[in-house]
C-alpha cells in the first residue's frame, strides 16, 4: 500500500490531514525535535561527529564495505526471509522497513509458477473444467480454455434495468443479520429479507481493486497486483460484455477521481462510459469510452476520497433517467466512498456525529442506500430494476493466521420487486458468482468466460476463493488450504468460532484443486485468453 499510495499523492494527504490532528502532532514533534537539538548543541555532540577528520582510505574501505553488504543482501535475501513466524504480525513487524518497501517495488507483479508450487497445465484445466461444469454448460473449444455458452431454455430475453453498488468496507458483522446488535444497518436489514441474500459469500480480497476484480471479470485474485491495476487490462472479457449482448448502456460511477487505483482505465477500456469528480491529473488515463465529470453544482459534501455516498447516488439517478427516456437498458455500476477513513458525511443525517468512527460512516452507508432506494421508487423506471448491494471487502483483514478467514465475510443483496424471489442463500460461495447467479435468475442465455457460477444450480460446487497479496488460498465448507509465495502450502481446519485455523496433514486432492483455480486463472491473463 505503501508503494501504491505514492501514486495517489492527492488521496493520501488529504485523507491524513482530515484524519489526524496535524496542527497539533506536527508543532509537538517539531518541539520534541528542538529540544533534543538544543541538548546535543549544549553537549558539543556535532563538533565531535562533523569536525573528525577521517582518512580517505578508512572512508574508503566503509563505503565498500557497505556496497558489498548491500549487493550481498539484493542478491542472496529476500524479504520473505523475515516471515519467520507462523504469526502473522510478528511477519509484518519483521517486514516493517526500507527493505521490504523495495522488495515491493520488485515484486509487483508475481509469476505463478516461479512463486507458487503448480501442476501441469494440462491436470489443471481439467480439473477446472470439471468444477465450471453444469447441465446447461457447453465448452467451446478443448484447449486450455474456460470460454462456454450458457443456454437457458426460458430465456425471453428480459431486459430489467440493473443498479449494482459495490459498497466500500461494509463487512458482514455490520448486520443484524449477521449477529450485529448495533442496528447501524437498518436499511440493508430490511431489504435483505425481500431479496435473494448471501448469507455465506466471501470476498476475494482485502483492497477495493480486488472487490472490482472479482464482480466484473469473475476471476479469482491473482498474485501479486489486481488485474485492475496491471498493464494489458483492456478489451477484457468482462460482464459489460455480457450486458452489451442485450443492447445495454454500461455507465461506471465513482465519487472520487478515477484515475485512483486507475479504475478509470479499466473500466473505461472494457466497455463502461465514466462518471467521476475529475480532478485534473497530470497523468491521463487510457478511457476508450466516453468520460463525464461530476461538477461542484452537484456536490453537496466532499473529503479526501470523494463526494458523500448520497451525491454519487443522486448522480446515478440522473443519468438512469437519461437513459430510461432514451429507451435504453442500463447497468449502473456504483462505487461508494463514504465508508472509508476519515469516515466523514454530512452532518444531521444520522445520530452519529460525522467522523466519530466506523460506526457512523457504516449507518450513513445504509442512511445514504435508503434514500437513494426512496427517491428510485418514485421513478418510471424503478419496477423493471434490479438492485445488486455488495462490499468490495471487509472493513479489516488484519489477524495473526496466515489468512483471517472471518474477515473475509460480506453480504450480497439481489432485489428486484416482482423480478427475484425473495430467498436466503446458505450456500459457500464467492465475489465472483454474484453476476453469473443474478444472470441466472435473468434467464439469460450468454457466452461466459468467467470462473463465477450460479450458485442456485444443483451442480454449484461450494466454496470460496480468498487472498492477500501474497498468500492464496481456497476454502471449502471448514477446510482452507493456503498456497505461499514461496512454493509452500499448508491444510487448516478453520473454528468459526474462534476464527483460528488448525494445522491438517496434506490432502493432495485439495492442494491440485486449489492450485488449479489460481494457476487457470493467472495463465488464461498471461496468454491473453481472457480478452
């Protein structure tokens, strides 16, 4: 993160500043500063240190010394050398350096096969294949592929229109539903009991980019960075294409400027027209669609990451009712900002003083859901729509195992008045079958090159694909097997309970099935099949 956010200088400084009490860290630590100054000045500490005279050939033999001490560790360590430990923060402590800053710089992008153990390609295609597999699923070809037609004898080609919101850190625990007492979601409390709900859905990974990833390539997280950050991520086979097939208008909203985490390159080169709070980056962004700004006559709050969840949603409205006039089907596709650090929004919306915490930036999360939800139905266009409300990821992540598998845990919510039947769905699944299992209750007939499946088949196979930057993993009822970045696998039993894993010997046929979804996934990217 660190690397990335160097990128981003405008989001990052604006959101410690409004974060943080500079004014009064900054004066202190200059304070501090002066004193010990003053101390070493009185004790003659810098005439001893800057007035030594030192012989060039003893500075000599310091400097080379120093340069074969740094050749020796670019060349014989690397940082994973400091996971030392089975607990996770003891590694990260260990990593917390200059080092590990450079190693990251390095190790932007991982090759799958010289970082992680593998199979051949051949086993693990095939093993895929027969996980993608239903009754009405036709592969196209039988080469290393996934590409398949998805036939559906109902299809009458349906059009409802689709609002889809990926909602930024709203972990499951918020909910009642999920055991929260707080009430901080009310809205999504309620509305989840007329919609199809996910009651066991996990994300793919911790960073919005992640999120992004799965839902809109169905793909599971490959090492290293999220395709949505890596080069040659445009003309992808994405769910716009999908949407395209059926003569929709796909339109990307975002509050902040999309040119952060360079949202606006993937999404404006795979198909979706861009909404977002230009802010005039020195650094263009390659948009083959067309780009719209957000102009301050429509902002009626903003911070660091962007315009309040409630501008961007009445935006969206906007631009829905364009397209309702112009007769067109539309996928509006949301990215919410208000639920992030420095956690403020407008004031006297909810009873929760803005920027007092997480709590009060997750209940105007759902206040602003509520609203927005309040003023569609009013809208011509509000009965043939289908709403879609997922995280992106869990509001932390953080945990002393190799992966923290409960914060992983996000809702999803499918709602579409007289268009979905209401049903809880208890099944193990995924980010990435969120659109394939919205375009089975579409009846849809489409070309899928996606690892996602709809999770209301009989022959959906459970489990959960979740990773960090590192660390890839495959979890399946309470199993999770954990692939490494340095060829090394472990087997856990997880305890929901206490949310630990214990050790299990090695099962290979999990181990061949795990290694299959991520080695498939990061092969068909590198040889560009999934254009």
């Amino acid at each position: 993160m660190a690397v990335d956010y160097l990128i981003y200088t405008f989001e990052v400084v604006q959101n410690i500043h409004e974060s943080y009490p500079l004014y009064v860290l900054i004066p202190s630590m200059f304070l501090i500063t002066g004193i010990i100054f003053y101390y070493f000045w009185k004790k003659h500490f810098f005439e001893e240190t800057f007035q030594n005279k030192i012989a060039f050939r003893f500075r000599l033999v310091n400097f080379l010394v120093s340069i074969l001490l740094m050749l020796f560790y670019v060349v014989f360590v690397t940082n994973s050398a400091a996971e030392w430990s089975k607990n996770r923060y003891s590694n990260e402590i260990s990593k917390a350096g200059i080092y590990s800053f450079f190693a990251e710089l390095r190790n932007n992008k991982l090759d799958y096969k010289t970082f992680y153990n593998s199979i051949a390609d051949e086993e693990a295609f095939k093993i895929i294949r027969a996980n993608l597999k239903e009754d009405n699923a036709a592969f196209l070809t039988n080469d290393f592929s996934i590409k398949r037609k998805i036939s559906d004898s109902l299809d009458i080609n349906s059009k409802p229109n689709v609002v889809f919101v990926l909602i930024e850190s709203m972990s499951a625990s918020f909910m009642t539903e999920f055991g929260n007492q707080e009430n901080i979601t009310p809205f999504l409390d309620s509305i989840a009991n007329q919609s199809l709900f996910f009651k066991n859905l996990y994300a793919t990974g911790n960073r919005t980019v992640r999120g992004m990833e799965a839902v809109t390539l169905s793909i599971p997280p490959t090492p290293g960075q999220s395709i949505v950050k890596r080069p040659n991520n445009a003309n992808l086979y994405t769910i716009s294409n999908v949407f395209k097939s059926k003569n929709y208008q796909c339109n990307f909203f975002y509050g902040g400027d999309g040119y952060f985490d360079n949202m606006n390159a993937f999404y404006g080169g795979n198909g979706f027209d861009i909404y977002d709070r230009g802010r005039g980056s020195i650094l263009s962004d390659a948009i083959k669609t067309k780009r719209y700004n957000i102009d301050d006559n429509e902002v009626t709050f903003e911070n660091a990451w962007g315009i309040c969840d409630e501008d961007i949603y009445n935006k969206m409205i906007k631009v829905a009712d364009e397209n309702y006039k112009k007769n067109k089907p539309f996928l509006n596709f949301i990215m919410t900002t208000s639920n992030h650090r420095p956690y403020t929004y407008p004031s006297n919306k909810i009873d929760i003083p803005s920027g007092s915490g997480r709590e009060g930036a997750v209940k105007y999360s759902d206040y602003a859901l509520q609203q927005m939800f309040a003023v569609a139905k009013n809208k011509p266009w509000f009965k043939n729509t289908i709403f879609v409300f997922i995280a992106d990821h869990c509001a932390s992540s953080a945990g002393k195992d190799e992966i923290d598998v409960k914060n992983y845990q996000i809702p999803a919510i499918i709602y579409g008045q007289n268009l979905i039947q209401p049903q809880k769905v208890t099944k193990l699944c995924s980010q990435i079958d969120v659109f394939p299992t919205l375009f089975g209750q579409l009846h849809w007939s489409y070309t899928s090159n996606f690892f996602g499946t709809n999770v209301l088949k009989k022959a959906y196979k459970e489990r959960a694909l979740i990773g960090t930057y590192l660390k890839l993993a495959h979890k399946t009822n309470e199993n999770v097997c954990i692939l490494s970045n340095q060829k090394k696998n472990a087997n856990y039993k997880w305890n929901p309970i206490s949310n630990h894993l214990l050790l299990l010997p090695e099962n290979k046929s999990k181990l061949f099935e795990t290694i299959a979804w991520y080695q498939t996934a990061d092969y068909l990217y590198l040889n560009n099949k999934l254009k």
